[in-house]
C-alpha cells in the first residue's frame, strides 16, 4: 500500500538525512527514530530483520561511545549515536514501505528519470542472485585448483567482472527483444498518483523537522 | 554528461556494484569485528578509516572499466541503493554517502580529463577521495571534536586505505581485465 | 515471406557467414541445424537485428520482409510486433522480477494502450498454460518454465515471425513437448525458424530443414537425416561389473530444487572406473554433481571413499575430487593457455603426468600452436578442449565432467575421448561423465547410470 508517493518518501527521507548530518540536535535525532518507529509500527513492518539491523548498530554505538569520551567530546558522542540510530530508522522506513518495482514506476512517471537508468538498474538487480553463485563458483573453481581466492585477489573481482561483462550483454539485448529502447516513449500500466497531497504531507514532515532542530 | 552512459554501461555498474557487495559481504563482518576489537581503545572510528577502501572500491573500478564521464559517480549511486535495499547496516546514510563518495572518485578522473587510465589515475583518485572524504566525515562524523593526533592517525590510515583498495587492487583487476581483450 | 539476400558476417578478418541466401515462405517451420559454434545462432540474430549492434562485426546483404528492405526504419518497438526470438539462455533474458512485471514491461515497451495490457497478459498465460506463473519470480522458475514463460511473451507480442536460438538446452522433455505443440499451432498465422543442433525432435512439425555447410559458410536445403534419430541411445555395456568398489556413496539421499523434488534415493553407490550418467534434461543430474560438492543442501548422507564428505577437510577434499563445469569460462584462472597449464602443473598434488606426457596431450588435442593466446577469445571448442587438459593435469582421483563434450566437433571429440581413456589407463582415474552424447563413448565407458523418476538405475548390469 502507497501512503505517499515513493519519489516525495525517498526525497524526503534524504532531505531528512542530509539535513541532520549537520546539525546537532539529540532531541531532534530521537524524535526521528520515534516516529520513524511508529511509522513501521502502524504499516506492521517491524520484522525480525529490523530488528536485527537495528541491533546490530549497538556495535558502531559503543565504539563511538569510547571513542568520543577519550578523544573527543560527551556531547559529540550523544549526537552521532541518536543520528546513526535516525539514519537506520530512516532507511527502514524507506526500505521496508516501498519495493524497488514502486521506486522505479515513481522515478520513470514522477520524476521522469531516463528509462534506460530505471531499467537498467532493475535488471541488474534482479540478476543479484546469479552473480552469488557466479562469485560461488569461482572460488571454487579456484578450490579446485588449490588456490583460495580473497577479498584482497583480483582474479577474484576480475574472473566475476568478465561473467558481469557478458550477463550485461545477454540481458541488453534480452531487453531489446522485448521492444525496450533506450529514450522511446513507453505506456504505463500501473500509475503511481503524485498528488497534492503527497507535497503537503512532505512539507509538513519538513516543517516539523526544521521546528525541532531550531527550536528545542 | 551522463549522455554517453548506455543500458549496457548501467547495467553493467549496477552489477560491480553488486560483485563488490558480495565479496565485501564478508568485510562487513570484518568491520564489526575490528570496531569491537578497536572500542576498548577508544578507536572504533579507525574501522571505518581502515575498511573505506573496500566501500568505495565500486566508483573507480567502474572508472576504469567504463572510461565515460559519470560512470565512478553513477556507479557508486547505484551501488548505494543495492546496499540499502539490500540490508544496509547503515540505513538512509547510505545513498548520502554514496554521492559523497561517488563525487570524490569522480573528481580524480574528471581532473584527468577523462583520458589518463593508468599509475597517474591511481594518484589523483586516491588524493581526491581521501581528501574530500575527510572533509566531509569531519563536518558530518564528528571528527571536528577529534584531537588533532587523532585526526592524523584516521587521515593516514584513510589515505592507505583508499591506495591500496582503490588504487593498487584496482588498477591490478583492470590491468587483467585489458590483458583479456575483453573491453574491446 | 522472409528473404535473406547476399547476406556476409564477418568478425575483425574472420568470416562467419558468406552469400547466405534463403527464403522463409508464410506460415512454415524451418529448421537450421549445424554444430556448435557455426553462424546459425549468428544469423538469427542479424534477422533479429541484434547484430551487428551488439557485436563488433560487419554485416552486408539485404534482409527482407515481404518485399520490404532491411526494416532499418522500423524502431524497436515496432520491430518487435513482425520479428521475435527466444533465446538458448532465458536467465538473462529477462529485466523483471515477476513473470507478470515482464509481460507488462514488454507490452508498455510496445507502447500497447494501458487498458488492453491486462487482457494481453491473460490470454498470453493461457496460451501457454501457466496462468499460476503469474505472480512467480522468474528466477526461481524450471528451464522449461522459463522458456514458457518467454513464449508467453512472443505470442504477446504477437509479432510475423518467431526465431528460436537452440531453445530447449535447457528444457525438460515434457516442457519440450509441449513448445514444439505449441509451435505448431503458431504455424497457422506465423513463420517460424529454429536453430538446432538436433532436428530429430521437430520431425513432427518441421517443413525445411537447412544445413549449415563448412566449406561455403553458408546453408543448403536438406532433409531430415535418419540417423540423427540415432546419436541418442543407450548401449550394451560389454565389461562385468563384479570387483567392483564403491566410490560414491548416497544413504536415505534426498535432493530437491525449491518445491520440485530431484531425487529419492535409499541407498545408491557409483563404483570406480568410468560412469556415464545419463537422463533427461532438468532431472537434476548438475544438481547431484552440485550436491557431493558440497555446494547445494541435501538430506542424508554422500560417501567418498566410505566417509561422509561432511568429515574430509577442505584440502583433502579438493585433492581427492574435482570437477569439469559445465561452462568453460567458469574453470579458468589465468589468461593465457599456457599460463593455465602452468598453474595446474604446479598446483597438482598427485602429479599424473610428466611434463613430457602433458606436452603429448597439448599436440594431440591441436593446442600446441595456441599457447599463448587469451583463453577468452578461442572458440568454444577450442576453450572446452583447455578447461579439460587443464583439470586433467590436476590428478584428482575423482573426476566429475558436467557435459564435458558440449560444443565439440567430430575431430575434437575423438581427441578429447582418447585423451580421457589414457588417463584412465594409465592412472587409474575414476570419472562420472555427464553427456546427452552417447555415441563415440563405448571404448572409454565402464558403466552407465541413469536418472529417472528421481532415482539412479545402473543400465545393463546384472541387477536390472
């Protein structure tokens, strides 16, 4: 279900993000992760996943933590952590209320990004499976060989770059046969609504944002 | 300037950037680990300095591969939404990053007019990034409240970080990759 | 009717079609047959317009439709609606996630009124019989599901004529069946050109079939060969099977691939000596190979050796066992030939071969001149002859070869067949050979094992 168009959600969450990198307000960062946490709450997308992410960020968290009380400042400290915790808030919201098929309907209709980068990046993403086993593959073909390949191995990124180099081939002309062109007009089967009040739902969200960095 | 970037080219980018995200998938382990073993000592950040070479390695390998004005940009654009739809520790930061970090290994083939791919590319690319990285990590991160020895420590280990990643293991896989043929 | 005219490819110096001349008349099935790695899939893809564009030849010659020259006028959507083809590899065939997402991708890059789309999509499933595909991600589809899935697509598309590159590769022979009837329906309203290794499997449907002649480079009308009904079949195994040890053993084995179950075996043993394996496509023969690598789960236990590969450490392992991918490329290493036959000649443990017996091997499979050329840029033929003489050079005591004979002509596949039957002369070596190819094995085959509703038979032992 689409509460807001996708394009406004992810310009908004950006803006968001951006926007708190350089200020140093706590109140402000906890907020976010509140009603960044109602959000999911209300659209029942806390999932264990979540959850694990938003564990996993004790990590970070506590190295800060250290980090800033020997060399840095208390203060500093507080506000990187409640910001690290409202960029993964912000990111969940995104991530789990929106599939990459509604982002990139929105981006072609809405913002009107060329189709060629649309397209060509979902195709490459669903391909994210067969590059797995591809780089799976490769190692052990290395096995095979007595060789252990690393992440410090460039035969490793070059063996899986030249499977890279002809998946993009393979799936340009699959598209082609399927009629995509790059810069040709297409029809819309699914429309995604940007409507008013899509804007005055982000401008209010901003509005708040900005309230509360200035005024608490 | 993002003309010239065909469907092949963006499919393509949007496949390193995958590649890089399943071999540093294991890396990411890497930096929970080092932060832990770090934090006692109050230099979890230095995980962060230590491993940047791996996060950006994206942006370059592309450069090198599709010498087109954008690709090191776009690139890492496109890898940072694989990354936050992926499962990102990192969340919203993560495309914000992507930018940053795109627009700094941008910059050091954009210096070179797009036309020198070899050692010399190594040297500004690494310089570029590291410093515009730096800057921007020290308005963003709170490295301003840092001291100015700590700062030095995260500034060195970022530029040898960045070297060898972005530069050196780079330049190794696109030098396989010429001597394959097949970027005809 | 589509007419081919003068019609010459060639890559940098290297001719791959010359004077290729053909008329595909309205509402026939042709059938284009010739070895690996000749020009047919070239051709259908210069019909196709897919080439030169996405390749780095040179194209002259005139293609015609109905009279009209060259449709290079024609954008690719509108291209789309008179000429369509279905590729040999439907994985990378497709943008979309879902079968569904495809099919409206493709019917909104046809720029087809959003209000008929949805009845599009319907009657395109139905035609194919995979109404419950629908909302099915494509990657997690069969060969021959996928291959519906993309005829699906053309009939959407509905264009005048339908390519088809080698389509059932990958196909299991009910989804197989299936096609080619469907196929022949097509044929009322369509023209319909097939590239295929094997005609036999079209005699049924077929009206031309045209071979692809070496010496012109080009093709000439022919009819059905008889006797390509025959390379398939199995044969008499002449050795006994007693003395025999137990190589590979599978206990209480279950195998599946997502939901679809692969095998169900109590309790199966392939001995030493060489094993054909042989069965249908898609009934899991890769995914066994797959599974005592230890690179797909299982239920039960897999032996080597009387112990459970879960118990030989990871050094041991890849010493005693090795494997032949299916795809050249996969295997290889280094870039050039002989910097891959270095590799193994050092990397080996067990050191089957002198450097003098691997130089006999190099001259008799014809690499010796080819040394130092990029292993990228052979021929198939060329590459798999390399990926074999390489692993061979490794000296497991366990050699699984995954189609080890594909894309190899007449010539090759002696050399490759006496090659193999030295190594297990003279070393010893034990090796499970997956080949649809039969014929030309008999001299080098101990046994023959076949999978078969999702269990594995020893063919002509005792016990049968």
């Amino acid at each position: 279900m689409i509460l807001i168009n996708p394009s406004i959600k992810l310009i908004t969450v950006l803006i968001i993000a951006l926007e708190i990198s350089f200020t140093q307000s706590t109140i402000t960062n906890i907020l976010i992760v509140l009603i960044g946490f109602l959000y999911l709450l209300i659209n029942n997308k806390i999932t264990w996943n979540a959850l694990l992410i938003l564990l996993l960020a004790i990590i970070p968290t506590v190295g800060i933590f250290m980090s800033q009380n020997m060399y840095g400042t208390a203060a500093m400290g507080n506000i990187l952590v409640t910001r690290l915790y409202a960029y993964i808030t912000l990111g969940l919201t995104f991530t789990k209320t929106t599939t990459i098929q509604e982002l990139g309907l929105s981006l072609e209709q809405n913002l009107k990004m060329p189709t060629k980068f649309v397209y060509g990046f979902m195709g490459g993403f669903n391909l994210i499976n067969y590059v797995k086993q591809d780089i799976a593959d490769i190692k052990q073909a290395a096995h095979f060989r007595n060789i252990n390949l690393h992440f410090w191995s460039p035969s490793l990124y070059f063996k899986a770059i030249l499977s890279a180099i002809r998946y993009a081939e393979l799936l340009s002309e699959g598209m082609e046969s399927h009629g995509f062109s790059e810069q040709a007009y297409r029809t819309h089967y699914k429309k995604i609504a940007l409507n008013k009040s899509d804007y005055s739902k982000a401008t209010f969200i901003l509005l708040i944002l900005q309230i509360s960095i200035v005024f608490i | 300037m993002f003309k010239s970037l065909n469907l092949k080219n963006i499919i393509l980018m949007t496949l390193i950037s995958i590649i890089c995200g399943t071999i540093f998938w294991i890396a990411g382990f890497l930096y929970n680990i080092v932060t832990i073993a770090l934090t006692p000592m109050g230099l979890a950040p230095l995980a962060n300095d230590l491993l940047i070479g791996l996060w950006t390695m994206a942006g370059p390998l592309s450069g090198y591969i599709i010498k087109k004005a954008g690709s090191s940009l776009i690139a890492e654009v496109l890898g940072s939404f694989v990354e936050m739809f992926w499962g990102g520790q990192w969340g919203a930061s993560t495309v914000i990053s992507g930018i940053e970090q795109g627009i700094a290994s941008e910059l050091g083939f954009t210096i070179l007019g797009y036309k020198i791919y070899g050692w010399v590319s190594i040297i500004s690319t690494t310089i570029t990034t590291t410093i515009i990285t730096f800057i921007w990590d020290w308005f963003r991160n709170g490295y301003s409240a840092y001291s100015y020895q700590m700062l030095i420590l995260l500034f060195i280990t970022r530029l040898v970080s960045i070297f060898v990643f972005n530069g050196i293991l780079t330049k190794l896989i696109a030098n396989l990759l010429e001597k394959s043929t097949i970027l005809k | 009717m589509l007419q081919i005219e003068n019609l010459n490819y060639q890559i940098n110096k290297n001719w791959i079609l010359k004077n290729v001349n053909l008329k595909f008349p309205k509402n026939s099935i042709s059938i284009i047959q010739g070895p690996s790695g000749c020009g047919k899939s070239t051709l259908l893809k210069c019909i196709a317009k897919l080439y030169p564009k996405h390749s780095n030849g040179k194209i002259s010659g005139n293609i015609k439709l109905n009279n009209v020259q060259n449709f290079n006028n024609l954008s690719v959507n509108n291209f789309c609606k008179e000429i369509s083809i279905m590729f040999q590899n439907p994985n990378y065939q497709f943008a979309m996630s879902t079968v569904e997402e495809e099919l409206i991708f493709t019917l909104e890059n046809l720029q087809i009124e959003p209000n008929l789309i949805g009845t599009k999509i319907i009657n395109a499933l139905k035609f194919c019989n995979i109404e419950s595909l629908k909302k099915r991600k494509i990657n997690t589809l069969s060969g021959g599901e996928k291959q519906k899935v993309s005829l699906a697509i053309i009939y959407a598309m509905n264009s005048n004529i339908i390519l088809l590159d080698e389509p059932f590769v990958n196909v299991d022979i009910n989804s197989q069946k299936f096609i080619i009837h469907k196929l022949n329906e097509l044929k009322e309203t369509k023209t319909i050109i097939i590239v295929d290794h094997n005609a036999a499997k079209y005699n049924h449907i077929a009206d031309y079939y045209y071979k692809f002649d070496e010496q012109n480079l080009n093709f000439k009308i022919t009819e059905l060969n008889q006797s390509e009904l025959n390379k398939v079949s199995n044969f008499t195994i002449k050795r006994n099977n007693q003395n025999k040890n137990d190589l590979i053993t599978l206990d209480n084995f279950q195998l599946s691939s997502g939901t679809k179950s692969l095998l169900n075996i109590k309790h199966f043993s392939f001995k030493n000596g060489i094993t054909l394996l042989t069965g249908d496509n898609g009934t899991g023969k890769s995914s066994l190979f797959k599974a005592i690598l230890k690179r797909q789960k299982y239920i039960g236990e897999v032996l080597i050796n009387q112990v459970s590969i879960n118990k030989i450490r990871s050094k041991k392992f890849y010493k005693t066992i090795g494997l032949i991918f299916q795809q050249s490329d996969t295997q290889f290493i280094k870039i050039t030939v002989k910097e891959e036959m270095e590799l193994s000649s050092k990397q080996t443990k067990n050191c089957f071969y002198s450097d003098k017996q691997i130089q006999t091997m190099l001259v008799k499979a014809g690499l010796d001149g080819i040394l130092n050329r990029v292993i990228y840029t052979l021929s198939e033929g060329q590459k798999k002859k390399v990926q074999i003489i390489s692993m061979l050079i490794m000296s497991n005591p366990i050699l699984l070869l995954d189609e080890p004979f594909n894309g190899l002509d007449d010539t090759s596949f002696n050399q490759m067949v006496d090659i193999l039957t030295y190594a297990k002369n003279h070393f010893n070596q034990n090796m499970i050979i997956i080949s649809h190819q039969t014929k030309g094995l008999e001299k080098l085959v101990d046994q023959q094992v076949q999978l078969k509703n999702h269990k594995l038979i020893e063919i002509g032992s005792d016990s049968n």
